[in-house]
C-alpha cells in the first residue's frame, strides 16, 4: 500500500526531501538518513532507488477497477452516472478542480 502526502513537492536531492533526518553522531558529527530506506542520504542528488514517485497534475481519481467489474458488454459498458458514483481514490487538488 502506498501513502499520498499532500502538498509535499518532490525534493531535488535528499537535503531537499522531508523524509530524511539529521542523526548525530558523536559529540560534533552529523549523519543525514533517508527515513524511508534506512539508508544513507545523498546531499546533491536523489537516491536511484528513492522511493517517491510524482504524481502528475491530475483531476479527481478512481478506482477502474470497481468499473471493469460492472461491464457485461465490453464495447459499451460505462455510464456516466458509474464514474460519478466510483469511489474517489485520490482527490484532484483545489488549484485543478478550479482549472476544470
């Protein structure tokens, strides 16, 4: 299962990123980790195997599944009123349902 984090930008490098901590080590050294990997962090570039991904600009998000489910017909089998009636996965963000 995946987790959304809204309003979180995707970080240029691990500095950037949230999901990363400064631990200290010794009596002056500090130790950045990525939180999600139990890793190392990188300063100036993102990790090859970062596990974040983009989400594009994007409107509201369903589940097509739950609609495949519903067809009978495979040449005609969605309604309107099927996708208005689909469970919201993902919301669209205010600023893209105003774009709509």
């Amino acid at each position: 299962m995946s987790t959304l984090i809204k309003g979180m930008e995707m970080p240029h490098n691990c500095n950037e990123c949230r999901l990363c901590a400064f631990i200290p080590v010794g009596d002056y050294g500090i130790h950045r980790k990525c939180l999600p990997l139990n890793a190392n962090a990188e300063i100036t570039i993102r990790r090859v195997d970062c596990p974040l991904v983009p989400i594009q600009p994007h409107g509201r998000l369903i589940d097509a599944d739950i609609l495949a489910a519903k067809c009978d017909d495979p040449y005609w089998c969605v309604w309107l009123s099927d996708i208005d009636d689909t469970p919201t996965v993902i919301p669209a963000e205010p600023e893209e349902e105003e774009t709509k």
